[in-house]
C-alpha cells in the first residue's frame, strides 16, 4: 500500500498554501476568488489531469508508444445544492504517429490504471476521448 501526506495553511482570507516534499502550491480558498491559484474545484480537475498524464508516462515505455507532447482538456459540471461535482469531461490530445489502434490501447491503460481517475469514475461520470495532435 502506498500513503500519501499533504498539509495545508490558511495564509489570509484571500488563500492558502498547501505543502508536500519540497513543494508547495498557493490555493484560492478565499471567497472572493483570485486569478493566480487554483480553486478546490480546478486543483480536483487538476489531479485528474496529472494522473492521466503520470498513466501516459508510465504505460508508453510498456507498450513502446511513441509521441512528442501530449495535453488534456477538462471540464467539469457541479451542482449547487447540494454542492458536489456531477460530471467530468475531458480530451486528450497528443502529438503521436503511432497508429489509431494503438492511441486507444493507450487510452484503455490510462483509464484502467490511473489510481485518481478510478476513484473519480467510481464517484461521478468520467467521460473522455483521446485524438492525434492536428487532427
């Protein structure tokens, strides 16, 4: 089993700062909201896209999968009363030669072992594509 520890501190009433390893990352948790910091709903979508990218750069040295740059598009819907996210839709988009059939084997992996998109799914609809740069 892997475990996890991150550690969070209110800075003022306009954000906060949130800590893990030798990183730290500024979150907009004032009311008011600030443009420099990710809000508790954009940092959820932003795990999501960190897994999915972490699941691609894990699973291409497997399947000898070759590309250039990759980039996931999110958007998600949330419900105000109560307040909870519904539904999360996302692209990948990355620059590859490799062959359809093998852009959706690695669409496959990145859905069947991501540990953040897995929980997600489990929570709320994740629903998502994967296409060729310029396409």
């Amino acid at each position: 089993m892997l475990e996890y520890s991150v550690r969070a501190r209110r800075d003022d009433a306009h954000g906060s700062t949130a800590f893990c390893k030798d990183a730290s990352l500024v979150l907009d948790t004032g009311l008011a909201g600030r443009l420099d910091a990710f809000n508790p709903a954009e940092l959820f979508l932003a795990s999501v896209a960190a897994c999915m990218l972490k699941g691609l750069e894990r699973v291409a040295p497997l399947l000898s999968f070759s590309y250039s740059g990759v980039e996931i598009k999110l958007h998600g819907i949330r419900q105000d009363a109560p307040p909870k996210m519904l539904r999360i839709d996302y692209e990948i988009v990355i620059d590859t030669d490799e062959p359809d059939r093998r852009i959706a084997l690695m669409h496959e992996n990145i859905r069947k072992y991501g540990t953040i998109s897995n929980t997600v799914a489990g929570a709320l609809e994740l629903i998502g594509t994967i296409r060729r740069a310029g396409v």
